[in-house]
C-alpha cells in the first residue's frame, strides 16, 4: 500500500492510496493476535467480527473475510477508505499499545475491492413480510437502515432528493479519498436485496407526510446538509461558495470537466478555504487539483484542527498553504471577490472542547490576496422534512431526538445519521442506522 | 442509457419559447402554485429549475425561453423524447388566501408562472386582475388562458404591437391609483420585478415576486440560490422562491445571475458548433 506521491496526483482525481497486494495484506493479517476478548470489535459501530475476518484474510481465503465483512457491513469498501480508524477499531486495538494497530481498514478495503472485482455475494434475505418501510435519504445511514429491514423480508423504499444516491458519500466525498465507482457499486449491493430506489423524490414535496406516514414504519436520514455560513460582509459576492456547494458542483455535477459537463464552477487563482475539518480539506484538495493555490483559514493551530491527520498531512503534501490562528473578518472586492481580510488570533484558555479558545488580537487585521473563497466551517441538520411533520420533537440545533435504538416521538417513526447526531462520521451514521433497523424488525414483528 | 421522464407534448409558442409537457407523476401529483421543478437531460447535464406553469394528470408544463444550452438542447426534443431526470415540487408554494382584490404580473417569460396562481386565488375566493406582458405580441404567451381564469385580464407590450404600449407596471400604477388593490405578484425577469414592484411600495401593498438565481440541487443544501431579503441570507429553493418584494435586494440578485456568464457563452458556443457538425435535431447526446 502506497500513497502516490504528491507532484503527480495534484493533477488528477484518482486515488490518492492505491491500497494493498495480496500478499502486502496476508502479511498484515498475520499480525492480528486473535484476542480472545477483542477490543477492536467494540470500537467498531457496526460490530464487524474483526478477528474472523483478520483470520480468513491470513489464511488467504477473501470470500470468507468478505462474508464476515458483510454480515455487518454492507458498505465494507467505503469504510475501508473513509472510517477514521484511529478512533475506531484501529484505535482500541491491542497492538496498539506497543506498536502499530492491526490496519483493519487497509484489510477491509483489501477484501472488498477483491469481492468487487470477483464478483459479490449477496447475504440471504428472508421471506416477505408485507410490510412496507419508507426510508427517507440514501447516505450511509439510509442505506444501512434499508439494507438492515430488507434482509428480514420487509418491502423497502427509499426516496432520494438527487439524481444520484450516496448522500455525502456521492456529492461531498471526493473521488480521490473515495471514487464513485466504488460508492455505486456498494448501492447496487444494498438494491439487489430488493431495495427499490425512487430518486427525485424530495419526502415532503414530492412525497406527502400522509403518504410518508402511511408505511408501516419510516427511517428518516436526511443528513445534515445544510450549509452555514459565517455571516461576515461580503458573503454574498460571487466566488464565495459554501464547501457544499463547490463539492457537489465537482463530485456531483463533474463541473470540474466543464464544458464537458454542463454545470460550470468557477476556477479561482488563488482560493481560500475556511476550516480546519474533514470537509475543509476535501475543498482544499480539490480546488488544488483545479489548478489554484489555496491558502487553509483556520482560527486555531494545526493541531487542534478536527480534520483526520492523514488528511491533513496529504493536504499539507499537495502544496496546502496553512494560515492558522487567524479568523476572516471581511471578503473584500466589489460583484467578485478580491481578498480575504483577517485578524490573527492568539490562543487563550480552554474552551468546552478542552483546546484553546482563539481571541481576536487588535490591530492584526491582514489581507489576504484571493479571488475565491469556500466556507467549510459546519453544516447543520436539513429542517426541510422534518419541519413539516408535525409532532416530531427536535433539539435546539433542528436535529431529531432519538433514543438509543432510533425512536423519534412518533411511535413507528424513527431516525439516524447526521440528523440524529448532527454532522459525525460516516460509520456512526451506520452503526445508529443498524440499531434502529433492528428495533424497526422486532416493531415490525410485534416484538 | 435510462430515460425516465417522458415529454408528451412539445410546442414552439414564439421565438425561442416553448411549451413542453412532461410526465412527471410525483411532480404534477403534488404541485401547487408558485413552485418549481428541476430537470437534468441526460448524464453530462446541468440540473435547471423551471417554473412549474400547469398539471394535467401525472404530466405537468413548463414554458421557457431557450437562452443557453440547457434550454436549446430541451428545446431539441419532441414529443416521445425523454428527459433523464425531473425533481419537484421544490420550493414553497405560493401564501393563496382571501386577500379581496389580488393582481397577478407576468413579464415575458415569466408569465408561465401566472394561471396556477390565478386560478388557486381564483378558487380562495379573490377577485383576480391579471397583467402580462412581453416585448411584442409574437413574445406574448397564454393570454387566452389567462382571460379564461381572471376576472379582468390587461396585456401589454414594449412595443405596442398588442394590447396598451408599455409595461406591465404602467398598468399596475394606474390600477392602483383608481381602487384598493390588496395583494400583488409578480413574476417575470429580475429588471422587471425590481421595476414593477418600486410601483406598488408607496401605496404598501403586500407584494410577492418570485425569484430566479442560479441554483444547483434544490433542496437548501447548496447555498448557491442565496438572497438577501430584510437583510437576512435566504436559500431561494427552500425559503422562496416567493419572496416579500419591497424586502429584497435586487441588485445582488442580478449581480449572482451572472456568476457563470463567461461559461454559459463557452458552452452554448461549443454547444452550437456541435449542431451545425450533426445537423438539425441531432440533440441526443450523453
Ligand atoms: C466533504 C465531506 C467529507 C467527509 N469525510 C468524511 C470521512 O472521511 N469519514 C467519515 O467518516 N465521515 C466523513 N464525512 C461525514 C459523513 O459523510 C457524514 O457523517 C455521513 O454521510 C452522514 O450520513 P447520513 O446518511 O446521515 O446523511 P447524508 O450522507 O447527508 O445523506 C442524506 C441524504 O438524504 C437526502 N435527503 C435529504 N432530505 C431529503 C428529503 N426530504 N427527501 C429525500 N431525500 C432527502 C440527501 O439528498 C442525501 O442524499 C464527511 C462529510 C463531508 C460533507
Ligand atoms: C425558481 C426558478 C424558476 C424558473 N422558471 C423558469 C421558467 O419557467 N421558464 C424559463 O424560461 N426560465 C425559468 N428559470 C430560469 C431558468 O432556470 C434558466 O433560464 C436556465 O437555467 C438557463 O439555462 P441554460 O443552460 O439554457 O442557460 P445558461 O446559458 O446557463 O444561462 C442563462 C441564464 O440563466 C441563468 N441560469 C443558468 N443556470 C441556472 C441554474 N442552474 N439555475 C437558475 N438559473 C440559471 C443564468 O443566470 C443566466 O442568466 C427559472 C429559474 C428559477 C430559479
Ligand atoms: S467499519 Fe470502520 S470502524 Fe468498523 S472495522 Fe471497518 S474500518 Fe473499522
Ligand atoms: S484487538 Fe487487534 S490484535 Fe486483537 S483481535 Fe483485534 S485486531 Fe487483532
Ligand atoms: S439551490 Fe442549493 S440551496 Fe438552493
């Protein structure tokens, strides 16, 4: 496994991490110490059984690690590139200690872009129930949570608002962390359990909430989606574009192939991105494989940023200029934008978080000299749908309140993912999304 | 390739107008005024909204002007042709209630907007006065519609070649300087809402115009259809696309318009080179 190197990959939109041979991945599997009480399975969200799959792998036999995968996991060959394993299983994994963790993620990759060029094996899918689910959104949790009330034999239909099905998977990710082949052939998986799919279908709109109420239980995974912008003068100039906006114009729309593609995007010199997350980086490194010079806004230090630190490092690799402790206070220009002006920051007690709460310093005020500005500082929970049920109990910040298993305050409404939890991770929008399916099944069963 | 969303009827109303009927079922299923759709024609293309104008059945009408490459290549297909993808309703219908005396404006295009919501205020119980107008009778679009729904029906044209020469605002002033009028939309370009809405500030009617910026999914997960109205950021596809008129901020509006003017002309160019090579009606692309 090895990433290509920087000079060369800035100029396209393949991947980044070319991922491992099979024997690089025996070898690795190796490793695993098959702990009989293995701490890694708990810091996975979707319990995959790690050290049976670690196992097939070592004894070269990749149908059976890819079964063990899917048990669990229906998206295996997403996780494998984009979970933060650090955290997750990687993280809790014994070896870990010592030396470095089992790299499960490499492992689970391996096995499923092996399964997906030899061709998939679909899991069994009981009898039908008659029983109808409406799931609402086809991101990660969506599908999860269709994927789960399939296999128990009930009638599942998702709706998708866009043309295209993945959520962020599709219109955020980029191609060179998580290429869309990989995201579609993962989907056809979770249909060919029987999941019908009906794009264009905005629930709310295009769907009523009578009719959505109508099936016998409904998932809502709708996301956090809903871009925010910092509010200072001169956001509304053109070249100022919400992290959202710019990915789904390239992921989405492929504006970056314009006039290929119809969907134009603008293709600035030099671009500012604001953040430090995930979703910062993915624009930066984007914008860079556009051909600008981008300068990372961000108002804390390095290592405070929340973004994963292979992310950061690849970005810092592919010539990402770091602007750190600094805040933008104002986008200058007149109908295009023409600077970005700032204030440094100087970094003074903990905050909540535990990391340095950042203060404006007097008199620091800088330009910086741009002509493009993405904002990639959070997004919140799409109200569009949720807003329009009546009697569904939300939080301050517009989330859906659920209990551990996915129960909204309506009796078979239930919820997960981003519009549960708020913008997360891709596999805590699963694992919540696996529990609610199991509570929908025993509902579903009149358990 | 999979096409899903059938043009049942197509129709050239006026030079570079159309009239296209497209099946759609979950759109027409749940339209009500003042909202839109959002059509993608094939796997290279570009998502546009377009008004949704009227419903029959599972198919609903758009009417458009063919400005760029999206709308010529649309206008490029017939009857039996399909369109690859057709999301909506999108946006917030339009406030109907019993206002008393209601003026619904239509400028050129823009006038594919004006029966739904005719007709819906019709049914609230309104007494309805319709105005369109459009450069010059051969641009001037469903006026029979239009005199079959209003109460009273005025048109106009820049050019005087049909009904009173002038604008549609001209109408509108001296309608409300002879009688209570108690609630106004309109609809039609930016220019021409910014204009005709300056009418009707003095006198304090409540005034609705309907928005078009430039936008991408539809769904208030962009941005990209960003307003400023009352002073506060809007997202059009969500928010709007009605909006109180004596609130918003016109100039940025048309400003962001232009965003991608550069682009457009690049592809509509590359676009009309590619015709002329494949010949007329070569439209299938993909
Ligand atoms: C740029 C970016 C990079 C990221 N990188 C990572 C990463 O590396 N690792 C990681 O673990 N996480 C990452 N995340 C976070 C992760 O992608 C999300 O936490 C996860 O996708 C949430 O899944 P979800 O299913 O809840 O929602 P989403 O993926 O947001 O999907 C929601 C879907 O619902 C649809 N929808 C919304 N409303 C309606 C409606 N009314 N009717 C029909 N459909 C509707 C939307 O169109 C969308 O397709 C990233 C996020 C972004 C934006
Ligand atoms: C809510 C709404 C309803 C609309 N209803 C109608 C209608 O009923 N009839 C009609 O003829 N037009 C309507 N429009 C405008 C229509 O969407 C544009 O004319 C169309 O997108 C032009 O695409 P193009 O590729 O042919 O032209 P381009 O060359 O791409 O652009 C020409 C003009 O269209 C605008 N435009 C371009 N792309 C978009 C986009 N993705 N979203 C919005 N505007 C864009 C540009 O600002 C430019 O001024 C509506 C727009 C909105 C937002
Ligand atoms: S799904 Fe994610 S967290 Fe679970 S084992 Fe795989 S990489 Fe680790
Ligand atoms: S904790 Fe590490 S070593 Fe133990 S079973 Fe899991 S992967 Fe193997
Ligand atoms: S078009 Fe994307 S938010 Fe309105």
């Amino acid at each position: 496994m090895a990433d290509r190197p920087a000079s060369v990959r800035i100029n396209d939109f393949e991947e980044v991490d070319t991922g491992l041979t099979p024997d690089e991945a025996i070898a690795e599997a190796e490793r695993c110490l098959q702990c009989k009480k293995p701490l890694c399975v708990k810091g996975c969200p979707v319990c995959i059984d790690i050290p049976a799959f670690v196992h097939a792998v070592a004894e070269g036999d990749f149908r059976g690690a890819a079964r063990t995968l899917k048990e669990q996991n229906m998206l295996p060959a997403i996780c494998g590139r984009v979970c933060p394993q650090e955290t997750q299983c990687e993280g809790a994994c014994v070896l870990g200690i010592k030396e470095t963790p089992v790299r499960i993620g490499a492992l689970e990759r391996f096995v499923a872009d092996w399964e997906r060029q030899e061709g998939a094996e679909l899991p069994e899918v009981a009898r039908p129930t008659g029983k109808r689910v409406a799931v609402v959104g086809s991101g990660p949790a969506g599908l999860t949570a269709a994927a789960g009330v399939a296999r128990a034999g009930h009638a599942v239909t998702i709706f998708e608002s866009l043309h295209e099905a993945g959520g962020v998977l599709t219109y955020g990710i980029p191609s060179f962390r998580l290429p869309e082949d990989v995201v579609r052939a993962e989907i056809d998986q979770v249909l060919a359990l029987g999941v019908r799919l009906k794009k264009n279908h905005l629930a709310g709109r295009s769907v009523s909430i009578d009719e959505l109420l109508g099936y016998d239980a409904v998932f809502l995974a709708t996301g956090a989606g809903l871009p925010v912008f910092m509010g200072i003068p001169g956001e509304n100039r053109n070249g100022v574009y919400s992290a959202n906006e710019f990915l789904t114009r390239v992921n989405l729309m492929h504006a970056d192939a314009f006039p290929g593609f119809d969907t134009p995007v603008l293709h600035g010199a030099r671009v500012a991105v604001i953040g430090g997350g995930n979703v910062a980086m993915d624009s930066a490194r984007v914008a860079r494989r556009m051909g600008a010079k981008v300068f990372l806004v961000y108002r804390r230090r390095e290592e405070d940023m929340p973004a994963r630190k292979v992310e950061v490092s690849h970005a810092r690799e592919e010539g990402i200029e770091f602007v750190t402790c600094t805040n933008p206070i104002r986008i200058l220009g007149e109908e295009c934008v023409i600077g970005l002006e700032c204030v440094e920051m100087s970094l003074c007690d903990l905050d909540e978080s535990g990391r340095p709460s950042p203060e404006p310093i007097p008199g620091s005020e800088f330009i910086i000299d741009v002509d493009m500005v993405i904002q990639a500082i959070g997004t919140g929970p799409n109200p569009l749908l949720v807003s329009l049920i009546p009697g569904l109990e939300r939080g301050r910040r517009g989330n859906v309140v659920v209990d551990d298993n996915g129960r909204t305050s309506i009796p078979h409404v239930y919820a997960g993912g981003d519009i549960a939890t708020g913008a997360a991770t891709v596999i805590e929008a699963m694992g919540s999304a696996k529990r609610a399916a199991a509570a929908m099944n025993a509902m579903l069963k009149g358990e | 390739m999979k096409r899903l969303y059938r043009v049942e009827l197509a129709i050239k109303l006026a030079d570079r107008v159309y009239e296209y009927w497209i099946r759609a079922p979950q759109v027409a299923q749940h339209a009500r005024a003042g909202q839109f759709l959002i059509l993608r024609l094939h796997e290279r293309g570009e998502r546009i909204p377009l008004t949704i104008s009227a419903v029959r059945g599972d198919a609903v009408r758009v009417i458009f002007m063919a400005v760029g490459k999206t709308t010529q290549e649309l206008a490029t297909l017939r009857a039996g042709d399909s369109i690859m993808d057709v999301a909506g309703p999108l946006g917030r219908p339009s406030e109907i209630a019993r206002y008393g005396t209601c003026c619904v404006v239509g400028g050129g295009v823009g006038i594919a907007g004006t029966p739904l919501i005719a007709e819906e205020l019709k049914r609230a119980g309104n007494h309805v006065i319709g105005i369109i107008g459009a450069r010059s009778a051969d641009l001037l679009v469903l006026e029979d519609e239009m005199r079959g729904i209003c109460d009273e029906l005025y048109v106009t044209t820049d050019d005087g070649s049909r009904g009173a020469h002038g604008f549609a605002a001209d109408v509108l002033k001296r309608l409300l300087g002879e009688r209570v009028i108690d609630c106004v939309w309109i609809i039609g370009p930016a220019i021409m809402m910014k204009i005709t809405s300056g009418v009707t500030a003095p006198y304090g009617v409540k005034t609705y115009v309907s928005l078009n910026p430039i936008m991408v999914d539809g769904t208030g997960m962009c941005g990209s259809c960003r307003v400023t109205v009352g002073g506060e950021t809007k997202f059009a596809c969500v928010d709007g696309p009605e909006f109180d008129a004596h609130q918003v901020d016109f100039v940025e509006l048309m400003q962001r318009q232009r965003i991608y003017t550069g682009q457009e002309k690049i592809s509509l160019e590359r676009y009309a080179e590619h015709q002329c090579r494949c010949g007329e009606g070569g439209g299938s692309h993909g």
